[in-house]
C-alpha cells in the first residue's frame, strides 16, 4: 500500500486502503469534507488505490491494481464506470490494462480521454481511453519504439498547458515523456544516489518537476524540466520534514515558491506532509492514517 493523492479546484482527494479501500477528500487546511466513500473488490474480495484523478465533472477515477480494472465514481461514491484489466485472454495487448497503476483525466466531454499506465513489464503499459464508446483507445509506444516494453511504470502528470504525458517509469529509472500521444523524450535525474526509483511526479506551472523518490533512497527532488537536480526538498527518513517511500505528490501553485504547497502521502499511506517550493515543511496533514476512517455519513 502507498496511498494516492489527486487535487482538483483546492480540494486534496487522499485514496488508500487496509482491508478495504477508501477515498476522501479535504479541503487545503486539512479540514475534512463530505465528498469519500469506501469500496471492496469482485466478490466483497480486496480493492486498492493506486492511482487516483478527479475529472472537471467531479467523477472520481480510481486505478485498482488489486482488483485489475480503472473504476469511476461520483463524490458521494456511486459507482459510474468499471474499465476491466484483463480482456479477450490476452495478458499484454492493446486496449488491455492488465495490472492499473495510475490514472489521468485530460479534457472535457466527448473530448474527454482517460490515460492509464499500467504495471510490470508490458510492451501495452500506457494507454489513452477514449470516455466515448465510439472512440478507439491508443497505446503508446515506449520510447517510440514498435516491440519497446515499459519496465514497471508508477505515477503519471500532465504538463502545464502543452498536452505533454510524463510517466515514472521505476525499473529503468527515468521518466518518459509524449506529447499529442507521441514519444517526445526521456528525462534520467542523477540525484547523487546510488539508485533512482521514481514513485510519481507533479508538474509546475513553469515546467519544473517535483519527484518523489522511493526505495532505500527515499527522497523529494526539485528538478528542472530537463531532469538536472535543483534541490532536494526532503531527505529520507520517518521523521517530520523527511519521507519514506512516498507513494503518491501532488502540488497547489501559489504566488512563488514558498507559496507553493506540495504534498506528500509516505509510511505505507498513512502519513502525508505538507511542503513548498523551497524545501520548508509545514507539517502533518490532517493526521495520521485520517482517511481510512468512515467518510462522513459511512457511505
């Protein structure tokens, strides 16, 4: 378990999961809001979040690698929408998710595309989902290539205004990056550590990277939109400031840098921490392992 953050119009929507998985949603302050449910796999069987996004319709994209499918819910958690993992007996073809890691919403109504990676080492491992039926969804070739294969592919960002799909793709430490649904680059940070294992990514309004390091090596890295390291904004480690395994980042643009607040979900799900621009830590929030408690009303 690493818990999921998205964030939309100033609300943080927090995904994670023990037994069952849950999802809720607080405003900037920590302060919890109406908007959660809980959900369960096939058969009453185990569920989990392993990505998460929320839509300018307020539906709730949730990435089950546990249950192999991308579920779509309201805010009060009807259930809208179930994308199954696996189809047509085939483990590794296009238009087959397989094992679902993370989950992206990009445009609006007939427009509207869902962007899916995938887990493991999959040649199919990144899609686009058409949201109307009609539609065919596309896969995306890993760099570039026609037989490539992604190698254990972890969280997904959308540029700022440019179309671009950034994903992390840990088993070959780097990022990749396409635009307009093709390959554009790959971006490989040398943080100075032995290993890099990227877990997920935010993206700034001015094209720099917020990375959250996993593994031994745990850390949050500032880089440029190249990959060069800009500064580490927390070191590894289980006490406040620092991070361990994070999961999942998301960012809410401020003013300038030190406006700017970044947070972090770590410790298996059960910790997220506020941060800026420029290395500060502002706490704890809201409080540990909040989120898996009921939401209001036990929806």
């Amino acid at each position: 378990m690493r818990g999921s953050l998205a964030i939309h119009e100033g609300v943080v929507y927090v995904g994670a999961e023990e037994r069952t998985a849950h999802v809720r949603a607080y405003d900037l302050d920590g302060a919890p809001l109406e908007a959660g449910f809980k959900f369960r796999g096939a058969k009453d069987g185990a569920a989990a979040v392993d990505g998460l996004a929320v839509d300018n319709d307020h539906r709730i994209w949730v990435a089950d690698g546990v249950g192999g499918r991308v579920l779509g819910f309201s805010l009060v958690g009807t259930p809208l929408v179930e994308v199954p993992g696996q189809q047509s007996g085939s483990h590794d073809g296009a238009g087959v998710l397989g094992r679902p890691v993370g989950v992206q919403s990009l445009g609006e109504d007939d427009e509207q595309v869902l962007i899916v990676a995938s887990g493991g080492q999959r040649r199919h491992g990144l899609h686009v989902l058409p949201c109307v039926a009609e539609r065919r969804a596309l896969s995306l070739r890993p760099l570039g290539e026609q037989d490539g294969k992604f190698h254990d592919l972890r969280g997904l960002a959308l540029g700022v205004d440019n179309g671009d799909v950034l994903v992390c793709e840990a088993g070959r430490a780097r990022l990749q990056v396409f635009r307009n649904w093709d390959y554009h680059r790959a971006i490989e940070v040398q943080p100075g550590r032995a290993v890099f294992e990227p877990n997920a990514l935010a993206v700034c309004e001015d094209g720099r990277l917020v990375i959250a390091q996993g593994g031994e090596r745990s850390g949050l890295l500032l880089c440029g939109p190249d990959g060069r390291l800009l500064r580490v904004l927390a070191q590894g480690g289980e006490g406040e400031g620092r991070v361990q395994d994070p999961g999942d980042v998301v960012l809410e643009a401020g003013q300038d840098d030190r406006h700017t607040r970044i947070l972090v979900i770590d410790r298996d799900g059960l910790r997220m921490q506020v941060f800026n621009l420029a290395g500060d830590c502002w706490g704890t929030f809201p409080g540990r392992g909040a989120w898996l408690a009921d939401p209001p009303g036990g929806s």
